[in-house]
C-alpha cells in the first residue's frame, strides 16, 4: 500500500493553478501556507485526510480535501469573492455528475463531491481576511 497524500496534492495543483481568476487576476493555488507576501486572493490546498477501505483486491481509499480560499479585503466584508473562487475550483474538480479521474501513474482519484463548506473572517485593523473552506471527498484507488 502507498501512501496517496503527495500525489492528491500534486493532481489538485495540476488541475487548479493557472487556471482561477478573479477580475482578470490570476488566483494561485499552493500546496501549503506560502512564506512569500502571498496576493490579495489565493488558495491552499490544506489537510489531507485519509481512511483506507482496503478489500482482499485493492487498495482504496476515502480521502477529504480541505481547500481555504483567502481574499484580503480593505474596509469591506464581501464573501462574494470568496464563493466566486470556489465556484472555479468546485466546476474545475467535479465539472459534471459523472465523476472523473485526476490521478496519476500510481492512482486513480476521482473527486466526488463537496461535503463541506464554511466561513471563516479574521479583521484587523482595516484589512478584512475572509476565508472560505470547502472540503471536498474523494475515492482513491491504488492501481
């Protein structure tokens, strides 16, 4: 058995950065917190949960992504931003009903759907943090 946490992080990078904007501005994605002056909107690939479900034929896997999207607003809370930028990623990861897979050589990963979504704003001073967390589940299977 493999471990799968890398490689999801790897096929969520690959499927979403480059390809998020918000009012003309690319949004980057990262695979962890940034130690660079990170632009006004951006997200991170966070926890990566994992429950195997292994049979006497495979390896599988549950596996929850957290996403948290951070949009640094001045003198305003508009959570619009954030749920726009959402919005992307989940039609980029689950662009249909029928599920596909975004793995690589060692996995199949297949992104079923959004099981969690929440809010999370930090103030200070002027500036306004607003946080959007989508937990999205997938099914991995070693191959």
């Amino acid at each position: 058995m493999k471990d799968c946490s890398n490689n999801i992080r790897t096929a969520y990078l690959n499927k979403l950065n480059g390809f998020i904007t918000y009012n003309g501005q690319n949004v980057p994605v990262y695979g962890n917190n940034s130690f660079k002056t990170p632009p006004k909107n951006y997200v991170v690939i966070e926890e990566i949960n994992e429950s195997a479900q292994n049979t006497n034929q495979s390896f599988t896997s549950n596996v929850d992504v957290n996403i948290d999207i951070f949009s640094e607003q001045y003198m305003t809370q508009d959570n619009s931003v954030v749920d726009n930028i959402a919005n992307q990623i989940l039609t980029l990861l689950i662009p249909t009903t029928g599920i596909q897979d975004i793995g690589d050589s060692d996995f199949q990963i297949f992104a079923m759907s959004r099981t969690g979504s929440r809010y999370l704003s930090i103030y200070n001073e002027q500036n306004f943090i607003i946080r959007k967390i989508i937990t999205i589940n997938n099914l991995v299977n070693q191959k």
